[in-house]
C-alpha cells in the first residue's frame, strides 16, 4: 500500500509539473501564478511524505531482516 501510495503521489506531483511548464502561457495570460504556484507545493509535499513513509519502512525491514540473519 506504501508503494501504491508513493507511485501515485510521485505521477500526480510530475504531472502538475509537467502541466504547469507545459502551460506557462496561458498561466501568465491568467495571472494563475499564486494558484499553479499553491498546486504544485502542495502535490510535492504529498510526494515527500509518501518517499518519507517508504524510505523509513524500507529501513526498517532491512535492520530487522539483519538481526534475522545474525
């Protein structure tokens, strides 16, 4: 579930990105900046705390798969 979590995080936050680059006329034309600005932020910080979420449960398998082996 962690996984599933990071990967759609991971595709909502380049996705944005890739939307706000990709339309950065029509923003400027809008006068959007504060909103692609407020979009953007915040899918990157669901993508961190998703990676966080994964990279502390990865560590931890690994330290308890060690004390297995030893």
């Amino acid at each position: 579930k962690l996984f599933r979590n990071e990967a759609r995080t991971n595709n909502d936050y380049t996705q944005k990105a890739a939307d706000s680059l990709l339309n950065y006329e029509t923003v400027n034309y809008f006068n959007a900046h504060q909103h692609e600005r407020v979009r953007f932020l915040s899918a990157l910080q669901e993508y961190k705390k998703a990676n966080i979420l994964v990279t502390v449960s990865l560590g931890v398998i690994n330290c308890v798969h060690s004390l297995v082996i030893s």
